[in-house]
C-alpha cells in the first residue's frame, strides 16, 4: 500500500510545484514591457510513480506521486530571429546611407536661389552685361564679385563633401568600436549561459539579453551565427570568427594611403574583412564609392569652368594692355588646397579683366562674348552637356540615389518591424493571458493545501483517535 506520509510529499511536491508556477507568471508579468524579453512558461510534469510492491506479479501496479517543474522554457522562434537580423542588416546599411544623403541634399541646397546653379546662371549674366558695357569699371567689378561668389560656392560644396567623407571614415571607427563592444558582451554571455547550463539549469534571461545583442549587431554588420552543443552561440563575419564562445577577434579601420578609402580588417591577422550588409557596409560605400564619386564631378565640373575661361581669357586684353600680344593672365587658379579663387591681380585691378581680343579698343568685347557664350557650349561629359546642364544632371543623380536610398530605408523598416511583431506574437507577454494563470495556478495550489489538509486530518485520525477502545 502507498505509504501514507507519500501523499504528504505528494501534495507538498505540488504546493512546491505551483507557487514555481507563480513565480514564473510573477516574472512575465514584471517583465512585459521589458525589450528583448522572451516569454517563459512552467513546464509540468509528472515524477515518478511508486510501484507497488507485490508477490504477486499480475497485480503489480504504480501510484502517481505528483507533480515538478521540468524546465522553464523560454518561449521563441529561432526562424524569425533569423529573419529578423537579415532584415535589420539591410535596414542598417540602408539608414547609414540615408543619413549622409540627408545632409548632402541639405548642403547642396537646390534648387535654390543660393546654389551653385544660380550662382552659374549670374556668372554667365555677368559676362552678358561686361559685354554690353566693356568700358565700364564698375560692370567689370560686379562681375568679378559674381565670379567669387561662385567661387566660394564651389569651395564651400567641395568642403562639404569632404567632410561628409571625413564624418563617414569617423561613424565608422565608430562602428567598428560597437561591433567590438557587441562580441565582447556576447563572449562574456556565453560563458556564463554554458556555466549555468552545465549545471542543469535554464539561463532564460541571458539568452534573451545575448539575442538582443545579436539584433543589435545585425543592425552594425552582416553576420551568420551557429549554437554550439553547450550553449553558446560563434559568430562569424565572412567566414571568420568575431565571436568562438568565450573568445572574439576585434576590427579596426586602415584607410588606403594614395585612395584614401577606409576598408575593416581582423586585428588578429590584418586580413580585410569583407563587409557586405550593415551600417558598416553602407559607410564604406558612401565613403570609397558615392561620396568620391561627387566630388570626382564637383571637380570635374570646377576644372572644366577653369579651363575654358582661362584658355578664353588668356587671348584677351584688358583696359590698360597695349599689346601687341596678349598677357595671358588667368580668370581663375585652383590653390594646392583644391579651393577655387578668382586671380588676386584681377580684383585688385577690374581693368585688368581681358575683354577685348585687341588691344587699345575700349569697346571691343569679343573675349567676353565668347566666355558668355560656354554656357551653351558641349564642353562637359565628352562633348555631351553643357557647364549648367553636366551640373544639373549632376543634382538629379544626387536626387535620385538619395531617394533610393531613402525608399529602402522605409521599405526595410516596415519589413522588420514586420518581423517584430510576428516575434512579439510568439514571445511577447500577454497580460491577460498571464493573468489567468494566476488563477488557475492559484486555484490548483489551493486544492493542493485543501488536499494536504485532508491527509493530515486523516494521519491525526490514525495516530492520536486508534487503540482508545475500552479506555
């Protein structure tokens, strides 16, 4: 027969099991607006039955003996975490792109009566009105005025490119320094989630800060990740290890001495790392390909201007050359620096300006015709677009990668928080759910004790009420 002091273990076993249950609902409850936090739930199960002890062996039987708390699993989707970090890897290389295209359209700042398009259109007005007026001092002083506006212009859009390039090369440093940060954090989880598992319990809340981390790293570089047998998880950059459970490698930023483009690489060997998806990805594009790539046609567009002035004014006299040949004098000089000025003799003296394709003739004014005239010459993209319209398709493909990269940006967001919510659905704390647990685990719990009460009554019955006949 089933001992009766059994019943007592098996009741307790069960008050026992049940405020474990509680305990559970009490941390999911505390925890619902918690980030990163993974539903648990109490798994129950039945311990092992007594087995009845008997000579006789058709009547051997088993009596249950309760109740116990198996585990306390921790309620995720491993394939939407996937999911998950392959979107938010496009999201990150997405905004990282957005942001520098953001505060491009906001430098460039066209069209705009203070871009540099306008300040084209009032340089070739000015040559206009100089030949209208050849003779006349002060048309000549307004139009060099206009030509150091656009000067100042170009310098002031070139710089800013530049110091986007500047910012990119810095955000990236950055990033490497988070992804560093990010594995050692994950190395160190590691290690403790396979102490703790190694001892037969269930590291939940490590596991759920570990996988926010590895959100988080999705957002900075492309990764794949794999679980090792004790718990932890590598992960891998291109093939190479980042994170071998309690060990990481580390990244640092070179940049190419003659290029200048910024590349990541393993500081164990030195070996580039190849950076595909992430914020990282997308700074190394802006900062080796895009950024380089406008000012490659800033400059272009400046060196073009420079030219065909220059080779027009050079055959030109000013008011007070007498020939016979002429001074050769430059309109415009780029300094070592790449910044653009208008010849220092030129606004020191307007007479020198070279209008005329004679000397001694006041009113010639066929230089200035002629450099009034390039507005509409094919002098840019091999004989394909003018100054202005090179500088105008120039702004739309400006526009247009901005754009682009602005409709990915939306399109990944709204597919990740997608993804999230397919996530919360599964991991998320539901309160009205946990709320009726509570009662059914009180309810259950509350029969237990009403139970255990029973046996007791039961066990005083038999020790303090029998052997009392006769007395």
């Amino acid at each position: 027969m089933f001992p009766t002091f059994g019943r007592l273990e098996t009741l307790l076993r069960a008050l026992q099991t049940q405020q474990r249950a509680v305990d559970v609902t009490n941390h999911n409850i505390a925890n619902a607006n918690t980030p990163g936090f993974s539903r648990q739930v109490a798994a129950l199960g039945t311990t092992p039955p007594y087995t009845i002890p008997t000579l006789s062996a058709p009547r051997v039987g088993q009596i249950g003996t309760g109740v116990t708390v198996l585990s306390v699993q921790r309620i995720r989707e491993g394939f939407l975490d996937v999911q998950y970090r392959t979107q938010a890897e496009q999201l990150g290389m997405s905004e990282a792109k957005t942001a520098i295209y953001r505060t491009l359209d906001t430098l460039l700042n066209e069209p705009s009566e203070t871009g540099l398009g306008a300040a084209l259109d009032k340089f070739w007005a000015g040559w206009e009105e100089v030949a209208n007026r050849p003779e006349h001092v002060p048309t000549r002083q307004a139009l060099i005025e206009v030509a150091q506006t656009l000067a100042h212009r170009f310098n002031a859009m070139r710089n800013q490119v530049l110091q986007q390039r500047e910012e990119a090369a810095h955000r990236l440093a950055l990033e490497a320094d988070r992804i560093n940060q990010i594995a050692q954090q994950i190395a160190s989880l590691n290690a403790q989630i396979r102490g703790v598992l190694a001892m037969g319990q269930q590291p939940n809340d490590l596991m759920d800060t570990r996988d926010q981390l590895l959100d988080q790293l999705a957002r900075s570089i492309g990764t794949t990740t794999t679980v090792t047998p004790d718990g932890a998880v590598n992960v891998y950059i291109a093939g190479h290890a980042l994170v071998d459970r309690d060990q990481t490698d580390a990244l640092r930023v070179i940049f190419d001495p003659v290029t200048g483009n910024a590349e990541l690489t393993w500081v164990s060997d030195g070996r580039s790392v190849d950076v595909t998806l992430g914020a990282a990805a997308g700074l190394i594009e802006m900062h080796n390909v895009a950024l380089p790539g406008i000012l490659g046609d800033l400059e272009a567009l400046r060196d073009t201007l420079v030219a065909e002035v220059n080779a027009r004014h050079q055959a030109g006299f000013g008011l007070t050359d007498t020939g016979p040949t002429p001074p050769g004098r430059d309109f415009f000089e780029i300094l070592p620096n790449g910044d653009l000025r208008v010849l220092p003799a030129l606004t020191a003296d307007p007479s020198l300006l070279a209008v005329a394709s004679a000397p001694g003739v006041p009113g010639n004014a066929d230089i200035a015709l002629a450099i009034a005239g390039l507005a509409e010459e094919l002098t840019m993209g091999s004989g394909t677009a003018t100054i202005n319209t090179f500088y105008e398709t120039f702004i739309a493909r400006v526009g247009r990668e901005a754009e682009r990269a602005e409709a990915d940006r939306v399109n990944q967001e709204s597919l990740t928080r997608a993804i999230d919510r397919r996530r919360q659905e599964v991991a998320g704390v539901s309160l009205d759910e946990e709320a009726v647990n509570l009662i059914k685990y009180q309810h259950a719990y509350q029969a237990a004790a009403r139970a255990m009460t029973v046996v007791d009554e039961m066990l005083d019955k038999l020790i303090n009420g029998t052997g009392l006949v006769g007395r």
